[in-house]
C-alpha cells in the first residue's frame, strides 16, 4: 500500500484589511454618498452612527481573527503530522536497515524525505500565518480601545451638543419675546399709576380745603353773631341807663369793680361809643 505525502502547496485565504482601513472606508463611504454628514444633521445621530460602524469593523475584525486562528490551529495539526510522519518513516529505514534489507531503508528515507520536505514547508507558512494573527491582535486590540475613546468623546460631544441644543431654543425664545413693547406697556401703566395718585392727592387736597372753609365759615357766623348780640345787648342798655345782664355798675366811690383790667375798660369805652354813633 503505498502512502500519499500531503500536498505541499496549503494556502490560508488572505486575511481581512486592517481595522483602521475597516473604518476610514466605512466612513468615507458614507461621507461621500452624504448618508451620514451633513452641516444640517443632528451631530447626536452622526456620532451615533460614528460608532456604530466602528462597531461593525470590530465585529468583522473578530471574526477575521478567529478564521485566521482557526486555519492557524490546523495547519500546526499538518506541520506536527508531518514532521511525526518523518520521524516514523526515518525509524522504519533504521529498522529495515538493521535487517539487511537497503532497499527498504532506501525506500523508507525516500518517504522520510518527502515527509520531511512538507513539514518544512508547513513550517514556513505557519511562521507567516503567525505574522497575521497577530498583527490582527494587535489591530482588534487598537480597534478595541478607539472604539472605547470614540463612546467617551460621543457621551462629552452628545452633552455638548444637546447644551447648545438648549442655549439655542432659549436664545429663539428670547429673541422672540417683544421687549420693546413689554417695556413700553410697563411705562404706560406706571404713568397711568401716577395719574391716579396725583388725582386721588388732588381730590385729598380738595376735601381738606373745603372742611377748613366751611370750619372757617362757621367761626365767621359766630363771631358776628356774638357781635350782633354784644349790639344788641349794649343798645338796650343804653335806653334804660343800665348795663348789660352780668354787669354791676361801676360807682364814684370804686366799692363794686368786677372789671379792674384797663385793656377791657377800654374796650368797653370804645364799644359804647360805637353804640352811641348808632
């Protein structure tokens, strides 16, 4: 029976492009089709959408890596057959050697070599195989922590936008409201509140003077009612020689003077000359 080397031309697929090429192509691609910027979006959604596709090379990165992995682990599984299978058929030779057959031991060396010449070349592409898996490590890794970055620039930018979000309905709100009239309606009823006060102080004034009139009208009338009684009492008196009721009269001899006061004898004097001259 006689037994097949394995092929000595594997190849793995090519792996995936890197992440950074992942995400300059997913975003540049949607820069450029206007499906994502644009001066008039929402920078909520387009940082959204940032990290989303970022998510997307990170997802294909992982995937790429575990091909790659996968293809690495069998292609060991080959190398280690083969260099087992050397191993073996190298022995039969020594074994067939030692019994005097050469020409089996020659044999044996010719399968030991061909055995040989596959591990070797496994070798080589399980040495490059590991360059890719892990330069694709270390680029999910990379990816890994931009993406964890981007989350916490999108929080602090989505905070940011959503301030200025604010300042700007407040801003419209205010440049909305119509200062110039608020202000104005404010000066006609502070005026219209004055004119009240200075009507109500007016009327106040009014009412004082016209209580101090009548007040003053009324001493007047009394003044010249005591006055046309005083006429009348003196006028009588005059006729029958006597004084007025309350008076006693004055004597020669000065025995009976209620009024001692010259100020009021004098007065007195002047009244009854006036009554006289009426």
């Amino acid at each position: 029976m006689e037994i097949r080397a394995p092929p000595t031309s594997l190849r793995l697929a090519p792996p995936p492009p890197a992440s950074a090429s992942f995400r300059r192509t997913a975003l540049r691609t949607s820069f450029l089709n206007g499906s994502v910027l644009s001066s008039f979006e929402d920078p909520e959604k387009i940082l959204d959408q940032a990290v989303l596709e970022m998510n997307d090379d990170l997802t294909k990165m992982r995937q790429a890596t575990a091909q790659v992995l996968a293809s690495q682990k069998r292609l060991e599984n080959k190398y280690k057959s083969a260099e087992q299978a050397s191993d073996d058929w190298y022995r039969r030779a020594q074994l067939a050697l030692q019994k005097g057959d050469e020409d089996l031991a020659r044999e044996a060396l010719k399968r030991r070599k061909s055995y040989a010449d596959n591990a070797s070349s496994l070798k080589a592409q399980l040495d490059q195989q590991k360059g890719v898996v892990e330069n694709l490590v270390s680029n999910t890794r990379v990816l890994e922590s931009k993406i964890a970055e981007a989350k916490q620039k999108k929080d602090t930018l989505k905070a940011r936008a959503q301030s200025a979000k604010t300042s700007t309905k407040v801003s419209e709100m205010l440049g909305n409201v119509n200062t110039s009239g608020a202000l104005s309606a404010f000066e006609k009823m502070e005026e219209k509140v004055m004119a009240m006060e200075s009507q109500a102080e007016a009327l106040g004034q009014l009412a004082t003077d016209d209580l101090e009139g009548k007040f003053a009208l009324l001493e007047t009338s009394s003044v010249d009612d005591d006055l046309a009684q005083m006429k009348k009492e003196i006028s009588g008196s005059s006729s029958k020689g006597e004084l007025p009721p309350g008076r006693t009269a004055v004597s020669n001899s000065g025995a009976a003077r209620p009024f001692r006061d010259i100020e009021i004898e004098n007065e007195l004097n002047e009244l009854r000359k006036k009554a006289n001259e009426y």
